[in-house]
C-alpha cells in the first residue's frame, strides 16, 4: 500500500489593528449587513449565529458566501471561506475584538493556504485585500471616512 500523501505546510495571514472605538462598536461593524456595507463589500447578508451564512458581494467583483464557523458575540466571528471559482476549502477567516486602551483590539487571521505555487497569488491577495479593507474599517469608525470613494483623489 503506498505511503499517505503529506499535507503541505499552510501559511497564515496574522494582523492587528488599533481601532479608536468601542468593542462593540467595532464587533458590529463585522457582523451587521448594514455596517458591513459601509466599510467592506457593496452587498451584505450576515447570520449572527454558528452555523449560519454570510453573503458578500461587490458590484464589479466577486460574491462570497458561506458558513459562519464561529460567532461569539462581541468577540469573535470565523467564516469558512471561499473564493468564486476556485477551491479554498480549509482556509479560515476570523475576526476577533478585544477592549484595549481607549479603543479596540482587532485581530485577523486567515489560515489555510498551502504553500504551493497555485496558492502564492491568493494569498499575496488576501494579505493586500484584508490589510486594505482593515485599514478601512478603522477609517470609518475613527473619522467616518469610507477609503473606498470615488470622490477620493
């Protein structure tokens, strides 16, 4: 019988972000449909439960949906995934929030990505994207300034 296959290595997106506001208000800007599209996507549907579903879509981009892996309220949030057309199954996105200072800790992590070729541009993708959309998040609740505008020069 021939040797199991080794599963490769996986990488890990680790960031965090100061954010002057209160845990609250920074946890429900990850999980309310009507925050969510304030800072991050153009569509936004968000069950705040485990084992419920999330949909995020952008006008000229992608939709994600999937399930909600884990939802403490206040704390932490963990989607499975995925990417439209291609398979990133067993990668994690979580979101966690904790109170620090005069403001919010938050924390994200998505796991998962092999370290193989075909993944190195996803990856590199989310490192961009979650870093953009971060510093997002925190420009809306500290200075109510969405980076995302078109007015923007």
């Amino acid at each position: 019988m021939p040797a199991a296959k080794p599963v490769p290595d996986t990488r890990t997106l680790n960031h965090q972000y100061f954010v002057r506001a209160s845990p609250e208000k920074v946890f429900d800007a990850l999980t309310d449909p009507k925050l969510l599209v304030k800072w991050l996507a153009d569509r936004a549907e968000f069950s705040r439960r485990k084992g419920g579903t999330y949909l995020l879509g952008w006008t000229d981009g992608p939709t994600h949906t999937g399930e909600v892996l884990e939802y403490v309220p206040g704390k932490t949030v963990a989607l499975a995934w995925e990417w439209p057309g291609v398979t990133l199954k067993g990668t994690v996105f979580r979101l966690s929030v904790e109170p620090k200072g005069d403001g919010a800790l938050l924390v994200v992590e998505h796991t998962g990505f092999p370290k193989l070729e075909e993944w190195t541009d996803l990856y590199g993708g989310a490192e961009w994207g979650w870093t953009y959309f971060a510093l997002n998040l925190k420009s809306v609740l500290e200075n109510g300034h969405d980076l995302r505008s078109r007015y923007d020069g």
